[in-house]
C-alpha cells in the first residue's frame, strides 16, 4: 500500500503551479488568485472589476466554493468563460489545488483569454499554503473583520503583492482603528499594495480596477 505525504502533496501542487506560470506566460495571459474570509465582498468587487474591463479584455473566472454555485451564478450574467468548483465534490476541502486549476484551463479558449481571476475558498488560513501559479495573489479583508487579522493569519498577508480593504462605506459605524490595522499590516509585510474600497458603492474602485489593467499590459507586453 502506498502512504502519500503532505510533503508529496505539496511538492505536486508547487511543480503544478510553476507549469501553469509557464503556460500562461507563453499565453501572456494575467492571473490573479483572489483569498479572503467569508464575506469579505470579494465577488461584488469581482462582480464591479469584470463590468468595468469585460468590454476591453478578454476575462475568464474559477469559482471555488465548498457548496453552492450562487457565486457563479451571480457572475453569469457576464456572459464571460466561467467555471465552479464545488470542494465537496471531493472531499470539501477548504481552499484550491494547482491541478483543479490547470483541469480548468482544459475549457477555456486560452487564446482568446487576457485575464484569468480566481476566487478561493473562503478562508485565511489554508489557500495561503497552495500555490497556484497566479501572477497575483491579492487578500481581502473587510473593516467589519477587525484590526488583527494580518497578524493571527500572517501566511497570506506575507505571500500577497496586493491587499484590498472593503467596506470602507462602513467604517464610520465600527470601531475600528484603521491605523492599527496598518501598523500590524507592515509588520507582516511591509512592501504590500494596499487599496481602500466599498464594493457596494464603488468607492475606489477605479484605481484598483487601473491597477489590473496596468498589470494586463504588462503581460501583454504592451
């Protein structure tokens, strides 16, 4: 009988992840791996960055969820290259896997694709340990969720170039101390991007949304 081991596991998921960095290279395809809580916002901020870029770039989605398509079928109406991933499928594991992601990509018309965004699992604390080959790992954390969450879960606020904090519409009716929440930010990752945003309203918004496109051409070499 053959025992596997996380190591094993881990090793496949990373030789996984640095094939698919490769193909969407040669593709020039960007990819963004998008991480938070439940309930941060992150598929209206989805929702707000498709509707503003889908006339202009070519935008394919990966859905994750341990149940339900409800994300899914909230982002359809796009019209654009979508899939679900249903973890209780197999196992309802919390987070995404290198190969589901590649096995995706079998559906998609990659080359007619110039954005690829993924929405994780969500969750903190285990998508931060897979790599998936994305050209961005981008963690989203609500103002509703606390100053302390950069240093109870510093894995994927250290592993990610962008963090966005949504529900910026809310923080007069919280007692939040947005300048704590920075001080515990740098302390796990100096260098991160951060942007301010109400996804519901939109504020801020574009200049997260300019950001993507920059970073598109990039990958075109444009």
């Amino acid at each position: 009988m053959e025992i596997r081991v996380l190591k094993d596991i881990m090793e496949s998921n990373r030789e996984m992840a640095s094939d698919i960095k490769s193909l969407l290279k040669s593709k020039k395809i960007y990819m963004i791996n998008i991480i938070s809580s439940p309930g941060s916002g992150k598929t209206t901020m989805i929702d707000r960055i498709i509707s503003s870029l889908k006339g202009r770039y070519r935008i394919a989605v990966i859905e994750g969820d341990v149940k339900t398509t409800q994300d899914a079928e909230r982002l359809s109406r796009h019209d654009i290259q979508l899939i679900q991933i249903e973890t209780e499928r197999f196992g309802g594991g919390c987070h995404l896997e290198s190969s589901w992601i590649m096995k995706c990509f079998e559906s998609f018309d990659l080359d007619n694709t110039d954005l690829i965004i993924i929405e994780n699992i969500g969750n903190l604390v285990c998508p931060a340990e897979f790599e998936l080959g994305d050209d961005e790992r981008m963690v989203v954390l609500s103002v509703t969720e606390g100053e302390d969450k950069p240093i109870k879960y510093p894995l994927v606020f250290n592993t990610s170039k962008t963090m966005v904090l949504n529900k910026m519409d809310l923080l007069p009716y919280l007692d939040y101390n947005l300048d704590r929440m920075n001080e515990y930010l740098r302390r796990v990752n100096p260098n991160i991007r951060v942007f301010k945003v109400s996804s519901t309203k939109g504020d801020g918004m574009d200049d997260l949304i300019s950001y993507i496109e920059e970073n598109i051409k990039k990958k075109k070499g444009a």
